[in-house]
C-alpha cells in the first residue's frame, strides 16, 4: 500500500474530479473516431460533455494551494520593478 492516501475530504473531492476529467476525455476521443470511422455513436459526446462538465466543477471547487517552487526567484530579483503601469 502506499502512503499517498487523500488527507481530507476535499482532497478527495479533487481527485475524483481529475477521475472524471480523464474519463470524458476519454469519452469525447472515442466520439470523434467514431464519427472518423462514419459510425456515430451521439451518447460518448453527450457523456464525455457530462463528465468533463463534473470533472471541472469539483476541480474548481477545491483548488489546491501549490507553494511556488522558487525556480525563477532569481529572474523576479534581476528585473526591474517598474512603479508605473501602461
């Protein structure tokens, strides 16, 4: 087992949207080969649609903070900050 369990029940709540993100992905590139192969099948648009609507509602919901790794703090040192904006 590993240890990368969700924390909290917002967590979790993320990553059943990332879930449900992949799926309707998923779902909306079998629509477009079936369509490719003239066999259209209009329910994976319609689920995938569905999904992809769910996946982005719970990943939007509960947005992770992401501390920012500090790979660039030299760049935002160097330049100049200006005082007035155009």
């Amino acid at each position: 087992m590993s240890n990368n369990q969700p924390n909290s029940y917002t967590e979790l709540i993320y990553r059943v949207g990332t879930f449900f993100l992949l799926v309707g992905i998923g779902l909306v590139v079998i629509f477009i080969l079936s369509e490719a192969a003239q066999e259209t099948s209009f329910s994976y648009f319609c689920w995938g649609t569905v999904l992809l609507v769910v996946g982005f509602m719970c990943r939007g919901q509960y947005k992770r903070s992401i501390p920012s790794s500090g790979r660039f703090s030299i760049f935002k040192r160097l330049m100049p900050k200006s005082k007035d904006k155009k």
